[in-house]
C-alpha cells in the first residue's frame, strides 16, 4: 500500500444492466486480486516471464498487476494505445483496479504512452495461454454448481484477420521497392555522403505512379485492353529491373559500421529478394501468360505468415489471415483456442481431443460438418459420451438413423451458440489483428480470448451481487 492511493479490494463495481464490457472485467479482476488462490497463481507466471533472472534496477516502470490490467482492458474494448492511455490516466475505476488511484489532495500517477507499450509487449504467446487456463478454472468455480460436473463442448473456427491490404503481384512488387528505398534512405540519413542516390525520390515517385497505372489498366475495360496491361507491365517490370541493378551495385557502397547498419543491411537484402520474386511473378503471369502455384504466391512482405484463406462464404469471399479454433463450454467460457498453420478442421481433431480430455471429463461434444472424418469420430467416442459431428456428403441408414435421434437434433441445434461467442470475440478485437509479426499476432488472439472470458466471469459475479443487494432491499421492506 501507497499513502493516499485507494485500495483495489474496495473497487465500486456498476451493478446496472447496461453498464457495458468493463465493468464485467473489472469485477473478474478484481476477485482475482483479493483471492489468495487465483492471486497466487497469477503473479507466479508473471514473475516467472518478465522479472525471472532481472536485477531490481534501472528506470521505474509498470509493476505486473497494472500489465495484466492494462493488456486486459485493451481487448476487452477493442481499443488501440492511443486510447488505452488515455483510460489509463483517466479511467477511475481501471486506475483502482491498477492500484493507482490517489484520493482527493494527492498526486495522481499518470502513466508515459511508450511506457505501457513497452510493457505490455513483455507477455508472450506461451504466458498469455498459461494465463487463460488459470480464468478457465476461475471461471468454473464461478459458474459451476458441482465441481465434478462434465462439459458439454462446441467446436468452431473462423478467420483472423491480418493487418494487410488485398495483394495483387504488381502493388506487392511495389511494397518491396518501396521499403528497398526505405532502406537505402536509412543508409542516406545516417550517411550522406554515400553517391549515387541523389534522385532516390524520384525513383520512389515514378516505381509508384507506375504501380498505379497497371492497376488502373487491368481494372478497365474496352477494346485492346490485353495490349495494354502489357504494354503497362513491361514499363513497370523496366524498372523495377533497372532499381534492382542499381541496388546490386550500390549495395557494397553502403558503410556497415555498428550493429544498426548491419541491421538495415540484413533488412535491404530481405526485401530486394521480394523484389526479385515479384517481377519474375509478375513477368510470369502477364506476358508469358502462366497460371502462377498457390504455393509460390505471398500475400503479403509485411505479415508473411498470412494465408488467403476461402471458406466459401458469399461475403466474405476471401479473408487474409489465419484460421483460429475455438472451443466453448456450456458456460460460454472458452476452454481451449488454438492458431491453424494452413492446417484444415478436419486436421486438428485429433491434437484438440488430446488437449482438452487430459484437462476436463466431456459428456457431449459438438462440431459442423467441415470437422468431420470418420477416424476423428471414432477417436471422440472413446473419451465422449456424445459425439454430434454431421458427416459430409451422403448418410447410410446407420449414420441416418444417428442423425435422425432427437438427443442428436437438440445439440446439433445447440451448437449455433459457437457462433454467437464468435461473434463477441470478433466485436472484442478478433475481427482483425492491428499487431505486427506472428508471435504478436498470437498473443493478441490470447488476450482477446482472456478478456472474453474474464468479461464473462465478471458479468456472472456482478449478476450474483445483484440479486444479493435486491435480496437485502427485500428484507429491509419485510422488516419495515
């Protein structure tokens, strides 16, 4: 305790109806704070990822509670930095809950903006599911009547998508003479002396406005059009040939001197190899006319890891991203989520049964038809009492009569619910990752799924106060 701060234990939770997502979260934080057993578990994986093997020195910064918040609320709101920080230095409730509240005549805490990136960065994939295993069980207590009651499972997947514009050859080719030229503009700002590059900007304006007119071209119509995207694409592919050449050349040029050069330089041979790889792609289907391999294609330089991913919906018809399953309780909690590596449901059946019957007794477990495969029924009704999974295709009579079973009927229904916690992940952040680079973009996802479930948890919690405040009114009333 601080002098003057106010104590997170006596935190005022809105208990309305229509007090929106946050006060669910903060009333889950909270419990978890003043319980010993969840507050024990919780700052042991925290202090076991971000302060294991670190002296306690150097610049104040964010003491593990305020990053758990803070990475909470993030989610929670769907909200960028901008206006994370803002609720942190502003919010009173989110400022108790962080322990940093002051009362009236003290100096208020305020947090940096770089400070609570820096921060909340620290957590990694590997901590942020160890962290979601502690609210599943929390959660559980929460909801469940006996603690040996079994679950009753639905499985679906949807696609996360990345933070990456539509790809076509032509503006990925763009993309990589672009960030060539950052590159090379690095090197000029930290060296100028360096020849050569005088007219970089110009090489930048033209590789642009040539980008443009193949795009501009290829989207029209009329007649000769065919001449005329070739006609585009040789200009273009001139010279971005005629760019890649002089980057050969001028590439042994550039000073390498400390680790930041080494660094740019690492990063300007990674590009022009995209470079490369685009204009033999783009020469390749335009004026040799060769369908180009889904496997040889990159949808973005950027977020390399992204797939284009077609699930046969109308709208929309293809997503960039990556696919995520996820699994959900009779509670709506989500037990269990897991990122797809160009992998098909059907595919990660058999991983997802090892993970979640090691963990949880399961009476019923359902999935639609695209998880279906008859290896994958037979493995679920070893550790499942019952197994809706409808077959794709045409049933026999046995596999009729199943499907035919009022218990099969009722379930099968039930598993439209999937889609609904579906829906609210994507409204808490899951609709589209703003985070660069893999490892964050699965962090991202398990801190969306946390603060799903801690959401979940507290609107439970504040429920359970509800009735116990109206219960109390009523005994005043009968009393009276």
């Amino acid at each position: 305790m601080t002098l003057g701060r106010l104590p997170i234990g006596e935190t005022p939770i809105p208990t309305k109806k229509r007090s929106g997502a946050l006060p669910g979260l903060c009333a889950a934080l909270k419990e978890i704070f003043t319980n010993p057993k969840w507050n024990e578990r919780v700052f042991e994986i925290l202090e076991a990822k971000i302060i294991k093997g670190k002296k306690l020195t150097g610049r104040p910064g964010m003491d593990l509670w305020q990053i758990f918040v803070l990475s909470q609320v993030r989610l929670c709101q769907n909200i960028n930095y901008d206006e994370l920080h803002d609720l942190a230095n502003h919010h009173t409730m989110i400022r108790q809950i962080m322990g940093v509240e002051s009362g009236f005549g003290y100096e208020k805490y305020k947090f940096e903006y770089q400070n609570i990136i820096d921060n909340v960065s620290l957590l990694d994939d590997e901590t942020v599911r160890n962290l979601n295993q502690i609210i599943v069980e929390f959660g559980h207590e929460v909801f469940k009547k006996k603690e040996a009651a079994a679950l009753r499972l639905k499985t679906d997947s949807f696609v996360v998508e990345s933070n990456v514009h539509f790809p076509t050859d032509y503006n990925l080719l763009w993309d990589s003479a672009h960030k060539c030229l950052d590159m090379v503009g690095k090197f000029l700002k930290k060296y100028p002396e360096v020849p050569g590059w005088r007219k970089i900007r110009n090489w930048h304006n033209e590789m642009k406005n040539m980008m443009r007119v193949v795009g501009k071209t290829s989207s029209s119509g009329g007649k000769g059009k065919d001449q005329r995207v070739k006609h585009a694409v040789r200009r273009y592919l001139s010279k971005a040939r005629t760019l890649q050449n002089k980057l050969e050349r001028s590439k042994e040029t550039f000073p390498v001197r400390d680790i930041t050069d080494i660094l740019i330089s690492l990063e300007l041979d990674r590009f022009m190899g995209f470079l490369d790889k685009h204009i033999n792609l783009l020469e390749r289907r335009i004026l040799k006319g060769e369908h180009i391999p889904h496997n040889e294609k990159l949808f973005s330089i950027f977020e390399e890891y992204t797939e284009w991913i077609t699930k046969g919906k109308l709208h929309p018809n293809v997503e960039l991203g990556k696919k995520l399953t996820i699994t959900t309780d009779q509670y709506n909690l989500i037990v269990d989520y897991r990122v797809m590596d160009h992998q098909s449901d059907s595919e990660i059946v058999k991983p997802l049964v090892e993970r979640i019957t090691g963990l949880f007794p399961v009476k019923s477990w359902s999935f639609d038809k695209g998880f279906w495969h008859k290896d994958n029924k037979k493995l679920l009704e070893k550790y499942v009492e019952k197994v809706i999974m409808p077959k794709k295709g045409k049933c026999n009579k046995l596999e009729h009569a199943e499907e035919s079973q009022r218990q099969f009927k009722l379930l099968k229904n039930k598993h439209s619910a999937v889609e609904s916690n579906i829906n609210e992940l994507e409204c808490r952040g899951l609709d589209r990752c703003p985070d660069r680079g893999y490892p964050n973009f699965k962090r991202y996802i398990g801190l969306a799924v946390g603060a799903y479930n801690l959401r979940r948890i507290g609107q439970k919690l504040i429920v359970v106060q509800r009735q116990f405040l109206q219960s109390i009114d009523i005994d005043q009333k009968t009393a009276a």
